[in-house]
C-alpha cells in the first residue's frame, strides 16, 4: 500500500512541476513579444521619418516603387540597414551597410503608390508582411499613426 502512495505523490509532485515549467515559459514568452511588438513600431516610426525626409528632398513626393526598390531610396535617411526587418518576423537576411534592399531583407511591405505627402495623410504608406506577427499586423499611415490590425482586417490587408 506504500508504494501505491509514493507512486502517487510521484506523480503528483512530477504534474506540479511539469506545470510550473509550462507557466514560467508562458510568462517569459509573453515580455519578449511584446518587447518585439514595440520594436516593429518604433521601426515602423523611424520608415516614416525616413519617408518625411525623402519628400522634402523630392518635392513632397514619396519613393515610387513598391516593396524593396521603394524602401531602397530610404537607406540614405536610415541609420541602419536592420531598421527594415521586423524583429518579430523570421528568414529574413539583414542588410548590411553598403548592400542593396531586396525582398530577401525587407519585412515590410511599401505600396509605392506615387503620392505626394500631402495627399497621403489617411492612405497606408508602410505595414508588416503578412507572416511577421500571428494574425495581426502593424499599418503606417502617412500622417505617421501606426494602427495594429486584427484577425479578418489584417487578413483583408495582408493578401
């Protein structure tokens, strides 16, 4: 009869710490995330800057290519070449000072529609690629708000 208890309390005592080890690794995952989601809006942030800077030197228009080639004329206002992958995204190759965006190295996807910044105040003018967070993105819009789209609004955008 001893031995059925201790197997029982070795299995209870087995359950508790199995469950201690999944709720710390919750709790650990969750700060990091959010720390990654801070970091893609601050680099979100920091594209519209770059985009402010670019059309004071063009005018007041923004690049006009789409994705990459279009993110690629902001590289002079840039600091760093790292600004354009998301943190939370994964299989992209960081830049390196000197090399050329591509869509290999780029996590963020940029219309490229030809507008001059004054007409571009509600338009979405930067926004994560579809797979960076879990059914959610980040959207730029020209007058520099950053929204966080859900479920089927983020789906509806990310296609």
């Amino acid at each position: 009869m001893k031995i059925k208890v201790d197997y029982i309390m070795a299995i209870a005592s087995s359950f508790v710490i199995i469950l201690l080890v999944v709720t710390t690794m919750t709790y650990q995952y969750r700060p990091r995330e959010a720390a990654k989601l801070i970091m893609c809006k601050s680099n979100l942030k920091q594209i519209w800057h770059c985009l402010q800077e670019y059309a004071d030197d063009n005018n007041g228009f923004l690049p006009p290519k789409p994705g990459a080639a279009g993110l690629k004329k902001l590289l002079k206002y840039a600091k760093n070449p790292q600004l354009f992958i998301c943190p939370s995204s994964k299989g992209y190759i960081p830049a390196k000072k000197g090399t050329p965006l591509t869509e290999i190295n780029v996590s963020y996807y940029y219309p490229g529609e030809v507008l001059h910044i004054d007409d571009a105040a509600n338009k979405i003018i930067c926004r994560d690629k579809a797979h960076n967070h879990k059914l959610s993105g980040f959207v730029l819009y020209g007058n520099g708000r950053i929204a966080k789209l859900k479920d089927a609004d983020w789906l509806r955008m990310a296609k």
